[in-house]
C-alpha cells in the first residue's frame, strides 16, 4: 500500500489533485481538506477523532483517501446496509482506482443477509411453508443458489425484503451449526469472514459493528483483533445500538425458531419426533398465550413494571417458563443423536438463562422492558450505560478511531455524544455544510395558535400548509414524530390537495421513495425511518415540514430509567438526554432539504414551542444558517421566485 505522507491527503485532495478528472464537477472543499487532514493525523497518531462535517463536506472521501494511503489495516462501519453497499459497490472501487492503491477491500454483512445451505436444504425436506407464496420463493432461492458466488441474498432480489421465506433460508448465531455443519466448507458467511480476514479493508454495518463486540462469538472476533484502525461513518446512530447489541433480549421469534428447528431435527431421526412433540406442542400454546396476553393488555413498549402488573401477563411468562425448562428432559434423552439437536439444547439452556435473569430484579446499571412489534414482541434487559463497555473494547484493540456524521454536536458542543460513548479524550472538529444555505433555503417557523398535544394542532397545521403545498407544485417530505399524527394528515391532504400522496405503510419504504422521485411532484409523509438516510437531490424536493420538535415518546422505558439515574446523579434529564437527543434528530431531518449545491427549498419547523419555550434557542442554533421567517407570504414567494427562474433559463442558456 502506497506510504503515507504529513500532506497526503492535502494534495490528494487539493487543486491539482486526481479527483479532478475523475469526477464530474469536483473542486477542493476546504471542509474536505480539513476533515481529509483531521482523519490522517488520528490514523496516523492513534487515540479517537469525532467530526461533524455538515451535508456536502464530501466526508466519504475525506476519510477514504487518508485511509487507503495510511497502510493500516482498517474496519469502516456504515450506519445501514444500503450505505454499506454504496460504499462498497460504489466508493471504494472509485477510490481506490484514482489513487491507483494496491488495497484488497471486503464487505461483511450479519449472517441473517447470506444463505444457509443446509437450513434451505432443511426447509425443503421438511414441506412446511408459513404462506402460498413461500412455496415458489424457496425454491426461487434454491435456483439462485446454484448461481451466486458470496450468497447475499440482500441485494440479489430473489425475494421480498417482507418475505416469511427469509429465516428459513439463513441463520443466527442461535441456530448455525458452526464446524458441526454439513455444509460448512460451503458456508457463505464462513466465506464472507475469510475474505474480511484477509483484507486489508472492510467494510460492515453498525449492526453488526456492535453485534459481534456484544457476543465475540463466531463472528467478528475473528476479524476485529487484527484492525489497526476503525471508522465510524453515521456515528449519530451508534449510542442507540451500542446500547440495543449490549442488551440481552427474549423475543417471541427466538422461542419460535428453536420450537421449529426441535422440531426439523427431529423429523429427520427415526422416533425422534414422538419423545419431543408434546413439549414442543405446550411450549407453542404457552407462546400463544402470552403473546395474545399482551397484545390484549399493553401499547407497543413499556416498562417491566407495567408488564407484571397484568396477571393474565405474569401467568403467561410463567407458563411459557415452565414450558421450556420442559423441553429440557425430551432433549435430554436425544442427546448425541444428531448435532443439531444438541444445538437446539444449549439454545434451550441459554432461554433459560433469560428468564431467570428477566424474573431478578434489574441492577442500578440496566432497565427491564417489553416492546411489541407487528405479531412479535421482546423482553428486553438493557445497560444504560455503553461507555464503559465501550471504552473496554477500545482499549483491548488499540487501534484509531474516527466517528463521523453530519449531526453529532448540540449547538457547538459534542459532549452529549461524548459522554454516551466514553469518547472523553477524543479529538473533535466541527465543520459547517458548504453549501450556501443564506440563499438557497428558507427557515419557516409558522405561527400556529396552539400546542402540538392539541387535538387541534394537525387540522390548523394542514390547513396552513395547503397554499404552501400549492406553491411549491407538492415535491414535499411531510415528516412526522407519531404515527397518529402522520395518519391524521394523509386523511386530511387526501381531499385538500391534488398531487400524490405517499405515506408510509402503504408500501416498502424503498419502493415508496422511488415513486415518489418519479412522480415529480409528490408530497411523501413519513415518520422515523425517513428523517435519515433519504437521498433526493434536486427538483423533486423542495419543502421539508416537520410537525413538532421530536422529543423521545414520554413513555419511553429506556429514556425514563436514564433520566432517573442522571436525577439520582444531580444532572438534568432534560438538558443533558432529552433536548440534545431531539436536537440531533431534529438536524437529520433538516438535512433532507439540501443535498447538493444547486438544490434550493423551504424548512418549515411548525413547532410553537421553538418560540414560548427557552430550550428553542438550542435547536435554531444547530440548524444551517438560513434566512428565517414566520408569514406564509414570504414562503410562497420563495417558491415564486424558483417558478421564475426555472421559466428564464431556457432564454438565457444560449448566451
């Protein structure tokens, strides 16, 4: 790999540098420069560097360069896989060929996105599909397994992302056999992590980032002792998952799948399946139960407390206890007899571990909660605090670190982030968007009479939209903080305007933005999912609205047991969680509008609260700076003037 040099990256990325004739439009940033300098200083001193590069600093390239010249050996965690891919279908290759490196890159992806040839192999022996359509995906999977080279089933589009084909085709760390497998020369992930172990780039997903730090089990313990240096891009996302991978959680599909693979085991041995079948049969009516119990008594998350506090619920935990301790006998009396038997007995063993740690009382340290999601639910025991862990990690691999992301700091200050990940003697550097927002966006702050819990609050906000809608021609984002509100609005714009709504629900969100781009002129409501991650550059979106400022639910098991603790520590749950969580979510969504240097649009944060409330300095002070205004008239304008121009150009393009 080509040797590192103190103005490298500079020059690489400077006036005169090879990017010039590679790609269209590309001019030295200073904000690129000076991120591109940051990230090899840190490669090549070591310790941590937090950077927030404002939306078109070009940060992919700015640690690309530095990184595939430094000669390290590094690990770079994208914040979803369709960024994962990107990167590494699109980027690197880029990359790599203007610098002219000698670099061998490798993507990893968690075992759920690669085929299991012996659990599709399994599933076709065993004849029992979940819907009619599952009949022709599994064997559309097994037609396509004969031509894939890597397995990854999540960009091969063999099936749908919704398919009930997918847990029958791949595995988890649960149910994978490991070297006990008979297919385990020809595994796709064991494959996958051969060539990771040989690159000298790769690239993975937080998911799996902190997955694999959680478990060090057949995983990324093969792959992370030997990184010199990591790169967290999207590292916004990584408190939450740190916390989520470090948590330890029972779900009603991990019961399920081990009461299905007892069962497949056990069909394939003479006799086996009568020593088991009552158990398992007890142990799925005991799951029906509970799962009925608490889709009859509680919301879609809440607090341990809450969830014992129903007795049809603790009678169902308790049966459903009972139920698998006693599939522990019948698995007994087949030990030895296949290897995925004694598999499904050690996943029992671990189940078992989970109740009796979700029936102790939670530790100072960790919060008991339950969560319900489509027809599954989880039982969740979460740490509330990831930096100590996570420093933990950092210091058993010695390596440098870099996180990075358009949205970490609040007002200025990065000790929020910080602080969460105990990132305490990092480096940090925040560098505004180069974009010219001044003059090419509008701040909305609409006056609306009353406060966002008001029943009233969603008809007086739609009913002051509509002109807006009307001049912008729709090419809106209308983003949402509940559910509620989001299905209120579709209800009301339904009739009020003529352009094509897309609201989330209606389809998968991928196939709702392609619609939504081609239709030129579609207003798209969406809640969570579409505050981040949403590329639509240019015409097709001018108007982002955001209906309240997006505090965490009140609810919020985890956000309570956190503001509790800080209480107890003399802090300030509002100021030091609540506001600077809302604060960076805030600035995601924001940052939908303008994603490229001729894209112009309006923001309209509609929440009255920025004004009657003190803490809304904060949240003006985060956002890009952009002229403000509070009148309606000064918004149609702006789209006006855009209408305008666009009619001039045509006259002005011959000269």
């Amino acid at each position: 790999m080509r040797e590192a040099g103190p103005e490298n990256t500079a020059g690489l990325l400077g006036e005169g540098g090879p990017f010039g004739g590679v790609l269209p439009g590309f001019r030295p940033r200073r904000e690129q420069l000076e991120l591109g300098r940051a990230v090899e200083a840190t490669l090549a001193a070591g310790g941590a560097l937090v950077a927030e590069a404002g939306t078109g600093t070009g940060k992919t390239l700015a640690y690309l360069v530095p990184v595939l010249t430094s000669g390290l050996r590094t690990i770079i965690s994208t914040g979803t896989k369709t960024l994962q891919d990107q990167l590494f279908f699109r980027d690197l290759p880029l990359v790599v060929e203007t610098l002219g490196v000698d670099v061998d890159v490798a993507l990893l992806k968690g075992r759920a996105n690669y085929l299991c040839l012996h659990r599709m192999e399994q599933s076709r022996r065993e004849g029992e599909y979940p819907t009619r359509e599952a009949i022709g995906e599994l064997e559309a999977v097994r037609n396509w397994s004969s031509r894939t080279r890597d397995g990854d089933l999540s960009v091969a589009n063999v099936i749908p992302d919704d398919s009930a084909v997918w847990p029958m085709v791949t595995s988890t760390n649960d149910n994978c056999l490991g070297s006990k497998c008979p297919d385990y020369e020809d595994c796709h992930v064991l494959r996958a992590r051969r060539r990771a172990q040989a690159a000298d780039v790769v690239v993975v997903n937080h998911h799996l980032l902190f997955a694999d730090m959680a478990v060090k089990r057949g995983g990324f313990g093969e792959v992370l002792p030997g990184a010199e240096a990591f790169v967290v891009d999207e590292a916004h996302q990584a408190p939450e998952l740190a916390s989520r991978f470090f948590s330890a959680s029972l779900t009603r599909r991990r019961v399920a799948d081990l009461l299905r693979d007892i069962q497949a085991e056990a069909a394939e041995l003479g006799g086996a399946l009568g020593t088991v079948r009552a158990e398992v049969e007890a142990c799925h009516q005991a799951l029906r139960e509970l799962q009925a119990a608490m889709a009859e008594h509680l919301g879609e998350r809440g607090s341990w407390n809450e969830l014992v506090s129903h007795e049809a619920i603790r009678a169902g935990l308790q049966r459903l206890d009972q139920a698998v301790a006693e599939l522990g006998p019948p698995l007994g009396a087949l030990e030895g007899r296949s290897r995925g038997l004694d598999a499904c007995s050690d996943r029992r063993a671990e189940l078992q571990t989970l109740f009796d740690q979700l029936d102790s009382a939670s530790g100072p340290g960790t919060v008991r909660w339950f969560e319900q999601r489509g027809r599954g639910f989880g039982l969740h025991i979460t740490p509330l605090d990831v930096s100590e862990v996570f420093q933990h990690y950092r210091d058993e691999l010695d390596a440098a670190w870099v996180f990075t992301s358009a949205t970490l700091a609040v007002g200025g200050d990065f000790s929020h982030f910080t602080r969460e990940m105990g990132l305490d003697d990092a480096e940090t550097l925040l560098l505004d968007s180069p974009f010219d927002y001044p003059n090419n966006a509008l701040l909305w702050l609409p006056e609306i009479g009353v406060e966002p819990r008001d029943p009233d609050y969603i008809p007086q906000l739609m009913a002051l939209l509509v002109p807006v809608l009307e001049a912008s021609r729709g090419r809106a984002f209308l983003l949402f903080t509940a559910h509620r509100s989001l299905r209120a609005a579709a209800a009301l714009l339904e009739d009020a305007v003529d352009f094509p709504l897309f609201v989330q629900g209606q389809a998968p969100r991928s196939l709702l933005l392609e619609r939504f781009r081609n239709s030129g002129n579609g207003i798209l409501l969406g809640t969570a999912s579409f505050w981040e991650g949403v590329d639509v550059i240019g015409d097709a979106l001018s108007l982002v609205v955001i209906d309240k400022l997006p505090f965490a639910a009140p609810d919020d098991p985890v956000m309570d047991a956190l503001g509790e603790r800080l209480r107890t520590e003399g802090g300030n749950p509002f100021m030091q969680l609540a506001l600077p969580q809302a604060v960076i979510t805030l600035k995601q969504g924001a940052g939908r509008l303008i994603r490229d240097v001729e894209d112009r649009g309006v923001l309209a944060v509609c929440d009255p609260r920025l004004h009657s409330r003190g803490y809304g300095a904060v949240f003006l002070d985060s956002l890009p700076p952009m002229r403000r205004t509070r009148e309606v008239a000064a918004v149609i304008d702006f789209f006006s003037q855009e209408v305008a121009s666009v009619d001039r150009e045509p006259d002005a393009a011959p000269a």
